[in-house]
C-alpha cells in the first residue's frame, strides 16, 4: 500500500492533470455506488448509466476544472499567511462553488437527456447543496490552505469528496425526481385547460 501512495503522490508531481481526473472519476464513481448501494439500497437494480454519468462528469468535466482552480489557487501570494487561507478559502467557496453547482445540476439533466428539467433542478437542489457545501469545505478548506503541502491539496479535495459526491448523487437523484413530479403536473395542468 505505501508503494501505491509513493507512487500516486509522484504521479501527482508530474501529471497533475491526469492523476487528478482521473482520481476525480474515481470518486464520483465511488460516490454513486455509494450512494446507490448503501443508501438507497438498490441492490441488483443499480443504475449503471447514472455511475457512468458521474464518473464521466468527475473525470472530464470537475476534474480539469479543481485541477486548474487549484494550480491557481497555490499561486496566489499574500505577506500574511492568515488572510492568504481567508481569500483562498474565500474564492474557493463563494466565487467557485456556486456555479459548480449549477454546472453539476446542469450537467446531470444534459447528459441524462433531460435538458427542459435544468431550472427545476437547479431550483431544487441548489439551496441545499450549496448550504452543505459550505458546511463541509469552509473547514475542509481551512485545513487544507493551511496544513496541506500544496501538490496535496487536491488529494485532501478528494477525500472528503468521496463523501460530497455520495450527498450530489442522491440530491441530483431527488431534484431529478421533483423536475420530473413538475413537468408531469404541468402538462396535467395544460390538459385539464
């Protein structure tokens, strides 16, 4: 096992970009089955096209992104250590997080097919996950910026992601759920007219 941590940690040093897209996909892959598994129990009626869709999104659409944000992110120099954590904790939580969400909810109804259900999504599950969210990585972020090694950073990300991403899967599989209850009445609605 200590081998495989060496060598993911050099494989973080010099491919970046791979390593985390591919942890990325991972762990969203993780989380739904998570999620399905041992939440839902679904048992034999796990849905494999929804843990294809998230660990598609993971690996090619969220990991390239944190990857990125993150390089950025340990780039940004500040005299003082202290507010160098609270700006980066800052960015990190109120400027990108926010429309992460909307892209998760967005992605989700796209590539499930289901592009008419974005604002109903997005409507349902964004309040909520973005209050989790902030419950969650606002600490996690803290201890990160201020502890981790920056090549590290996203492991950390990772680690507490794996958990995240169980939460998204259910909460799209909910909001996925209410769009669907929406524009079922709605056009219950326009027959009776």
């Amino acid at each position: 096992m200590a081998s495989f941590f060496r060598a993911y940690n050099a494989l973080l040093i010099r491919r970046p970009m791979l390593a985390q897209c591919g942890t990325a996909a991972v762990l969203f892959s993780a989380g739904d089955i998570l999620a399905q598994q041992a939440i839902e129990r679904r048992g034999k009626q796990h849905d494999f096209a929804r843990t294809a869709r998230l660990t598609f999104y993971g690996g090619v659409m969220f990991g390239p992104v944190i990857t990125k944000w993150i390089q950025f992110l340990n780039r940004l120099q500040f005299k003082n250590p202290t507010k160098g954590i609270i700006y980066r904790v800052w960015l990190d939580q109120f400027v990108l997080t926010p429309g992460a969400i909307v892209a998760f909810f967005t992605s989700m109804a796209v590539l499930e097919g289901k592009p008419n259900e974005i604002k109903s999504r997005i409507g349902a599950g964004y309040v909520p996950a973005l209050l989790r969210n902030w419950g969650v990585f606002i600490p996690t972020q803290v201890i990160n910026f201020w502890l981790v090694p920056p090549h590290l950073r996203f492991v950390v990300i990772s680690v507490v992601s794996l958990f995240w991403n169980t939460y998204l899967s259910i909460a799209n599989a909910a909001a996925r759920r209410s769009a669907e209850a929406a524009i079922e009445e709605k056009q219950v609605e326009k027959i009776e007219q």
